[in-house]
C-alpha cells in the first residue's frame, strides 16, 4: 500500500518512521503540503492518503481524491468534523481515525492550562525573567477542595476527572451515556448543575451539531463567578464572542485553550512576522487571564509513537478487507 501524507512535521516524520519497520507492507511518501482541492490531484497512484485534524477534507477535495484514484482517507487524530462524510460515501471512499492515542496526554495538558492560569504561572514567567520578583497579580486559589466539572467523560474526559480527583477536588460531570468506572468517585449531574456547582470546569467533547457553542452567553452566565475554563477538546465547543464578552465582565478567573475557533490558520505555524488583522486570538491574548497554546495537548512522545501505529493499523486492516472499529461513517 502507498500512502500520501500531508501537512506533516519533522516530529510527524520521525514517528512514523521509527516504527515504519513493522510495516513493510506499506510505502509512505511526506508532503510538508496540507490537504485541500488543490493538493488532492497529487495523491494520484496512492491507495491512500493520511491528514490530520486541520485539513480541508471537504467535498471538493474527496472528489478530486476520488478522481485520483484514492480508497481511503486515514486521519492522524481522533476528531473528524473537518471531514465530508456524506462525499467520502457517495465516493465509496472509506475514513479511518485514531480515537484513542493517549487520553493522559491531553488530559494532563488541561490539568497544566488549568494551573498555569490559576497560579498565573505565564504572568510569573515574564515577571521574573525581567527581575521583578513582586507577587502582584500572581495570586491564585487551591484546588483542594474544590469542585470540578468534567463535561464529557469518555476516555479523555475520565483521564481529567481522575487527575483531579487526585488533587482532591470533588468531581462532577455531564455526558449523555455516563462513565460507570468513574462512579466511586464522580458524581454525575445535568449540565446546568455542573455550570453552577463547578470551580474548574473542562471540556472534553466531540464537536457535533448539539456541542457546537454548547458554552455561550447563555451558558457562561449560569457559571460561579470566578470560575476556571479549560477546552482542550474542540474550539467551536465555545463560541468566542461571548467568551470575549464574560472575560470583560469578569466572569473568569480564568481561562485556558488548547484550542479555539479561529486556530485552523495558526495550528503548528510560525507566524511570528505576521500581522493579525481583526484577530480573535490576539484579542484573547490581551487577557492577563487567558492562556493559550497551539493545539499541542496530544504532543507527546507516548501519543506521537501510538498515532502512529494506530493509524498504521489501521491502513493494514483496510488492505486486507477487514472491518475496523475506527472506521468513521455518516
């Protein structure tokens, strides 16, 4: 099997090739390239092609895909919202993910943003780099004690909920089928009583049509004032504007992303030189409260070496005509 890579990295490179020989059945070929209608036609004589969470894989491009001779569409991540489902049907081409890679690597990286906005530990950085050892503006709260709001308990979810049931907190949660391995120690409620009852709150849902801006105006007003906010899930979970808008109403103490509405053009780029025009992310920026990082919660050895192989995997068993489980379909 020949594989087409897109938008890859040199960390993207090396996993894949350090575990490449236990696969020589399949040829891999890198483009530093994202995937798109215009980049589609180049997967011509590839069985397959391989994208990652901010490619376009839209209908225009499955087509072409299709037009190219391309069978299936292998996705290095476990989110697939930015893939046409209904096209890749029609075209009779199948998509595979990886829904599982490592669940503690994001879940620790939401327990990271949630302390470095508590403790203002992006704030203490600058400070003392520039010899100013004053604590001013540094104050934080201790998380013993207090309430967490998973929202979303599968995998990721449960890996947060245990996190911070060891820092002592009390845990709550939301999920519409619930986590019975997390009941000694987590409590589930409805969303609103989570919103209400939560000091942390951290989001760890799929992007669907019933998720999508599930924290908005609404929503961010039944929230405690001073509350913590953590989305390492999806960035339109939140809609951003009335994110803006509780900020400067202080409604948060504070918040931590990993992911946000407007990152498509920013994840894994150098724009350094750049001018950001009419930028939400430069807004968020502004915040002394708001922390944000580039969509770096999977970035971990452990989850860079399971990608790999599970999306390897999932190549052989489409070559041999089985089914798979992380087969996605519409």
């Amino acid at each position: 099997m020949k594989i087409l890579f897109y938008d890859t990295k040199s960390y993207d490179r090396e996993s894949f090739d350090n575990v490449l020989d236990q696969y020589s059945d399949i040829k891999i070929k890198y483009l530093e390239a994202d995937l798109g209608p215009i980049t589609a036609p180049l997967a011509s004589g590839y069985d397959a092609v391989c994208a990652f969470v901010s490619s376009d894989v839209g209908e225009e491009t499955i087509q072409a895909l299709h037009e190219a001779g391309v069978k299936l569409i292998l996705m290095r991540c476990a989110g697939f919202n930015n893939v046409d489902l209904d096209s890749a049907k029609k075209y009779k081409i199948k998509v595979l993910r990886v829904p599982g890679y490592s669940p503690e690597a994001v879940a620790e990286h939401a327990m990271a943003l949630a302390l470095g906005v508590n403790r203002r530990l992006h704030k203490a950085y600058v400070k003392v780099r520039e010899n100013d050892f004053s604590l001013q503006g540094l104050q934080g709260v201790n998380f013993h004690g207090k309430t967490a709001g998973i929202v979303g308990t599968g995998r990721i979810g449960a890996a947060m909920a245990r996190i911070c049931h060891g820092f002592g907190m009390k845990v709550i949660a939301y999920d519409v089928y619930e986590n019975q391995d997390l009941k000694q120690f987590v409590t589930y409620t409805s969303l609103d009583d989570l919103l209400k009852k939560s000091d942390l709150v951290s989001l760890h849902c799929p992007l669907t049509d019933e998720t999508r801006h599930m924290i908005d105006h609404d929503t961010i007003a039944k929230m405690k004032d001073g509350v913590i906010l953590v989305n390492t899930s999806r960035g339109a979970l939140v809609k951003t504007d009335d994110l803006i808008e509780g900020i400067r109403a202080r409604k948060f103490f504070g918040v931590g992303l990993d992911v946000y509405e407007e990152e498509a053009t920013n994840v894994f780029e150098n724009r350094s030189n750049d001018i950001l025009q009419h930028s939400t992310t430069a807004r968020l920026l502004s915040f002394p409260n708001v922390m944000i990082t580039s969509h770096q919660g999977f970035f971990t050895k452990e989850a860079l070496t399971a990608i790999a192989e599970i999306t390897l995997d999932n190549a052989r068993t489409f070559q041999q005509g089985s089914r798979s489980a992380n087969e996605v379909t519409a």
